[in-house]
C-alpha cells in the first residue's frame, strides 16, 4: 500500500497503527520528504465484500455442493436464487 502526503504529495510511512476493531485501523504517518515533516493519521476500513469467502460456507455444506451432481448443483443455485430475490 503506498501512502501519500496530503500537504505535499510526497511518499509517506507508516510508523505505527492501532487495530480499532476487526474492520477498522487506524494508521499513524509520516512524510518522507524532510522540508515537509508532515506527520498524520489515516484510517483504514473494511468497504464491502466483492466475492464471499470459502470460509464462511459451513462444512457439511461444502461437502454436500462437492458431493452434488450438476443437476443438483443447479437446483440449489435456483432455490438460493429464488430466496435472493424474495429478499431484495
């Protein structure tokens, strides 16, 4: 991750930061060009998931999707979907 100065624009460190919670830091800079010494605090936060991640899909259910014929597969892709859409 690169930071950048808000003052000159410059490459800046990061000498420290402190975890808030699991989807929140705080980051503590410093600006590398010495005529600028800039020293400030960004925060780092967690956005939005884009693809879910393989862990949170429970293991019985991982092995019964690996288990599944294509048929099978696509009936409960239908059933997700069709939950999906009664909920947005």
């Amino acid at each position: 991750m690169r930071i950048r100065c808000n003052r000159c624009g410059k490459t800046a460190t990061i000498q420290s930061s402190t975890q808030i919670s699991d989807e929140f830091k705080q980051l503590y800079c410093c600006c590398t060009n010495p005529q600028c010494g800039h020293t400030f605090v960004m925060d780092l936060a967690f956005s939005h998931t884009l693809s879910p991640s393989a862990v949170d899909i429970p293991p019985e259910a991982l092995e019964r999707i690996r288990g599944a014929s294509r048929g099978e597969l696509r009936e409960m892709f239908q059933v997700l979907q069709g939950g999906m859409q009664g909920a947005g």
